[in-house]
C-alpha cells in the first residue's frame, strides 16, 4: 500500500510537472507567435528600406553625374558668357564711337546748313542785282533810242540850215553813233544778262534740289542719331546684364560644386545605409527563420507533452475530468482575435473561454495564419476555428459547418488621409489596388467593383502593402483597421468608408461537429452571451 501510494505520489507531480509544461509552452508558443509575426514584419520592412535605400542610392548617383554635367556647362556657359560681355562691351564702345560720328556728321551738316543758307542769300541779292541791271538796260535802251531819234531830228533840222548846218550835222552824226554803239552794247549786256538769268533759273532749281537732300539728309541724321541713341543705350543695358549674367554663373558653378560635394558625402551615406540594412535584413531573415524553427520545435514539444498527459492517464487508470478542445485563431485580427502580451486575446477569444467554461471544457487555443488555422481545421488537428466572416463564397464547397452569428463584422476601406478624398464609395474602388487577407470575406464585398484585388497572408501585411505602395488601399474589418493603424503604423491609415454590406461573425467546425455546433449555437442565443458580446464590442469601439 505504501509503495502504491508513493506511485500514486509520483504520478500526482509528474501530472502537476506536466501541467506545468503545458502552461509554459502555451506560454511560450504565443510569444513566438508574436516575436515571428513582429520579426516578419520588420524584416519586411527592412526589405522595403533596403529596396528604398537601393533606388535612392542610384538616383543618388543620377543626381551626382548630372551635378557633374551641369557643373561642367555651368563653367562652359560662363566663359561663354564672359566672352559674350566683352564682345557687348566691344560693341558699347563701337556703339558709342557711331553714335558721336553721327553727331559730329550732324554738327557738319549744321555748319553746311549754315554755309548754304549764307549762299542762298547771297544768291538771292545776286538775283536782286541782276533784275536791277536788266531794269538799267531797258533804261538805257530806251535812252538810246531817244537819242537815236533827236540824231535824226538834228540831221533833217542840218539840212535845213544847209551851210549852216554843217557842223551841227557832223554832231547829229556822232550823237547817231553813239546811240547806235549803246544800243549794240545795251543789246549785247541784255543777250549776256538773259543768259546769266537762265543760268541762274538752273541754279536755283539745283539749289532747291540740295536744299531737299540736305533736309532729307538732315532727318535721316536725327533718325539715325534717335536710332543709334537706342541701340547704344540697349547695347548698355545688355553688356550691364550679360556681366549680372555672368556673376551668377560662378556663383551658380560654385554652388554647384558645393552640392555635388554634398551630393558625393550622401552618395556615401546611402551606400552606407544599404550596406547595414543588407547585412540588418540578413539577421532579421536569419530571426525569421529561427523563429519558425523554434514554432516546428514547440509543436513537437507540445505533441511530447500530451503523449506525457496520455501515459500518466494510462498509467493513473482515471479519465481527464476536463475534455480539451483546441481552437485555432488568426493571430492578427484584433481586438476579435490576436495576440496580446504573449496570448490569445481579444472579443471571440473571450466568448469562447466564457462557453468552454460553461461547457465544462478546456480550450486549447492555437495562433496561426489564417490559412494554416483553415488547413488545421480541414485536417482535423483544431476541432473549432474561431471568428469568422459569414457568408463566404471561399466555403462553398468545403466540409464545414457554422454556428449561428454572435456579432457583425463591418468591411471598412482604409487608406492614406491624403486619399480619403477620393476614395468615398465603392464606385471609387475601379481600377485601385485593394489588398485583403487570403480567404477573408472581404472578397465577396469587392465582387463588382472593378478593383484590382491584392491577396495578402494577412490583415497587417494587408496594411503594410498600403504603406510600402505595393497596393493602394486595404479592406478590412472597421474595428481591426483602427487597432492596426493605431498600434503598428501610427495612425497613418484611416478610414475611408464602409462597404455597407454588415457579415456575420460565426465559429466554424467541421461538417461532422454537429453536436458541439448545437451546444453553441444555444449557448450564444442566450440574452447573457448577447449583453456580453455587445459590452466587449462597445468597450473596443471607445478605445
């Protein structure tokens, strides 16, 4: 007897001791859920920065050859312009050197003006003799006719007088001559003078002619100068701003340099960076892997542990008092269900804790992706998967059975602020990339919408597709969306709108379940589990 007791002893604490282990490993277990989860995530995100790093490298680069051109047609450009300046400068002085030709050809031309207007009035009096000689001519030709006449009138008054007038006679002949020599003098003067006026008429018409070139000759000479005034003080203008120009040529090839050297120091920097965030994501893809081997190692330690259970059990010759039941969850759809300080949390999770414990059962809850938690469930390994979207076309045709709705999910658009604008109805939806989780619901509420769905393994990587650009929005449950965007991306994602279309919450079980589907389903119809579920709803909703 005392032998058996010492047995039943042992037994008793290898129990205990196994419990124990149990505990630890559940313990354990979530908190690699979270540590792979988290780590995947940042080696995701160290993969964008590196891709980010990589491309900023080579624009880098880019930007550092083109500084190198432009630094090199910068200093092109202004010796280019240097020449530019001294040619204007040339032509300034060329300029001004035209235009004090023009005033000095002006002042030539003022001076001839002058001389020409002295000519003219002497040409003028010139005239003015010559009509006063023609007047005298005419004077003197009518005196010679006059005397002309009184030589005849003597010489019929000397043959009058006859011997007496002989000498009076001589006279009358002389006077006749002389009359007639003026007369051949007086004609010869007017032929001479009438010459002279005809000269003088082609004089004046030529006159008048330089006088009409040297006015036309003068007004171009204004114009020119007016012109030339212009041009000289443009020509000013341009060799002041092609030297302006020129300053900020060196100034911009210094500047230039300065960043190219900067640009060169950055260059540096990022090939720095992509160097540390190669070697950073090699570590972290390095944690990832170790952290999935050490899940593979928890399952088989947890398979240990319950062959454990078995033996003692066996061994003890008793039954379990308490039936366990393993339900498999996403480890990422909070506050439904996820992860919270290294276990199984969140609305459904306790709603099934609360039925077990009625129930008088156990609950063996197992984190997972979503997908894995649906191939668990198809196996056999979970006997219940918890929080699930109903109706979904994704079950259609497979061996499962839901219980009735306990909640409503809401299917909620979230995307940048920026794009709030622009993303407010489902119409909206045509031709944007929407990234959702595997298997969700979410994809019977795109159906129609002409949107170009990005199927990801779950609702953070969803959001994490959105913050890496990799799709455009995320479509999730409105409760699940807040808590992501406020826990793991600072509030970047809001909401955009709701799809309008309200799912189902359900638990799944297998097609075979029936019996425990029944237990549930009349365990959630009670008024209790409704004003449970309603006040843990509302609480996630205040948060």
């Amino acid at each position: 007897m005392e032998s058996n007791r010492d047995s039943n002893l042992t037994l008793d604490q290898i129990a205990h001791s196994s419990q124990i282990f149990k505990e630890l490993h559940r313990d354990l277990s979530d908190h690699l859920w979270s540590l792979t989860m988290e780590s995947g995530l940042t080696a995701d995100f160290f993969q964008e920065t590196l891709n980010s790093s990589s491309a900023n490298l080579e624009a880098t680069r880019s930007i550092d050859r083109e500084l190198g051109a432009l630094r090199a047609s910068s200093v092109n450009i202004s010796a280019s312009a240097t020449k530019a300046g001294t040619r204007l400068t040339e032509a300034d002085e060329s300029s001004r050197a035209s235009l004090g030709a023009i005033e000095s050809g002006g002042k030539a031309l003022q001076r001839m003006d002058e001389r020409f207007s002295g000519f003219m009035s002497m040409f003028k009096r010139l005239s003015e003799a010559v009509d006063k000689i023609d007047g005298t001519l005419k004077a003197i030709e009518e005196i010679s006719d006059l005397t002309n006449l009184l030589s005849l009138n003597a010489a019929i008054e000397a043959a009058r007088a006859g011997i007496h007038g002989k000498g009076f006679k001589v006279v009358a002949n002389e006077v006749k001559n002389l009359a007639e020599k003026s007369k051949n003098l007086t004609d010869a003067a007017s032929h001479l003078l009438k010459e002279l006026r005809s000269g003088m008429n082609d004089a004046t018409s030529g006159l008048k002619a330089i006088e009409e070139g040297k006015n036309e000759l003068a007004q171009r000479m204004d114009k020119s100068r007016s012109e030339q005034e212009r041009s000289t003080g443009s020509m000013s203008d341009a060799a002041g701003d092609m030297k302006d120009i020129s300053e900020s040529l060196l100034t911009q090839t210094r500047s230039a340099e300065h960043i190219a050297l900067s640009m060169s120091k950055l260059t540096e920097a990022v090939n720095l960076l992509t160097e540390s965030s190669e070697l950073i994501k090699g570590n972290l893809d390095r944690q990832k892997i170790s952290s999935i081997e050490i899940l593979k190692s928890s399952r088989k330690l947890k398979l240990a542990i319950n062959d454990l259970n078995h033996s003692i059990v066996q061994l003890d010759e008793k039954e379990t008092a308490t039936e366990t039941v393993p339900i498999g969850h996403d480890v990422t759809y909070p506050p439904w269900v996820y992860i919270g300080e290294g276990h199984s949390a969140g609305i459904t999770i306790e709603l099934a804790r609360r039925f077990m414990q009625q129930a008088g059962m156990s609950p063996e809850f197992k984190p997972s992706q979503f997908a894995n938690a649906l191939d668990d469930l198809f196996s056999g390994s979970i006997r219940i998967l918890a929080n699930v979207g109903w109706p979904n076309a994704f079950f259609s045709d497979k061996p499962v059975i839901p219980t009735i709705p306990f909640a409503k999910f809401k299917p909620t658009i979230f995307a940048y602020e920026s794009q709030k604008a622009t993303l407010r109805s489902m119409s909206d939806l045509k031709g944007v990339r929407v990234a959702a989780q595997k298997g969700s619901y979410v994809f019977d509420c795109l159906l129609g919408s002409g949107c170009e769905p990005i199927v990801i393994n779950n609702d953070l990587e969803a959001f994490a597709a959105v913050i890496w650009q990799r799709a455009d929005c995320a479509i999730t449950e409105r409760l699940v969306g807040a808590y992501l965007s406020e826990n793991y991306f600072s509030g970047k994602l809001v909401s955009c709108f709701e799809t309008g279309t309200e799912m189902s919450v359900v638990f799944l079980l297998r097609e075979n379940d029936v019996e425990l589907r029944d237990t549930m389903n009349a365990w959630i119809q009670t008024p209790e589990t409704a004003s449970f579920v309603e006040q843990m709803v509302r609480q996630r909703r205040e948060r």
